[in-house]
C-alpha cells in the first residue's frame, strides 16, 4: 500500500467508535525500515475549525486493521494526543 492511498482512509477508535479524521503523516524506522507510527490531526480547536495545535500519534501497534475505506485502531486517546 502506498501513502496516497493510506492518507485516503479515514481512522477510527475502536474503544469508542469515534472518528479521528484521516492518516496526514507515517513515522518510520530508517534503519529497519518499518513503519513505527502513523499521524493524524487532533480536533479543531473551536467545533473544527481554525485549525489543530495537537495530532494522534498512533503506534502501528495500535492498529488493528486497514480495510478499503477505512483504519481501525485501539487507542485512549488522551495518551496518544501530543501538542505541536
């Protein structure tokens, strides 16, 4: 799979059903050449809009499957929300 068609899926919490919003970002391992995480937006600050000042890193650990449309993951997500 490619990170075009990554970035197309919408990512959704398992724990909760909610929608984080779509893959913008991966984070790889240079040396093995792995993928350790993917990065999606936090919420907009005021009901979406102007904006995000925090993203979901989310370890591929957490990831508990990619279908056509969508990626399901397992996360809570106040551990795995990080501040710009």
């Amino acid at each position: 799979m490619r990170l075009c068609e990554l970035r197309e899926k919408e990512v959704i919490n398992t724990c909760d059903c909610k929608r984080l919003g779509c893959v913008v970002d991966i984070i790889f391992d240079s040396c093995s050449g792995q993928i350790e995480a993917i990065v999606v937006p936090g919420p907009g600050k005021i009901w979406g809009f102007f904006g995000t000042d925090c993203e979901y890193i989310i370890p591929f650990s957490c990831i508990k499957r990619i279908g056509p449309d969508i990626v399901l993951v397992e996360i809570q997500e106040e551990k795995f929300l990080h501040k710009l």
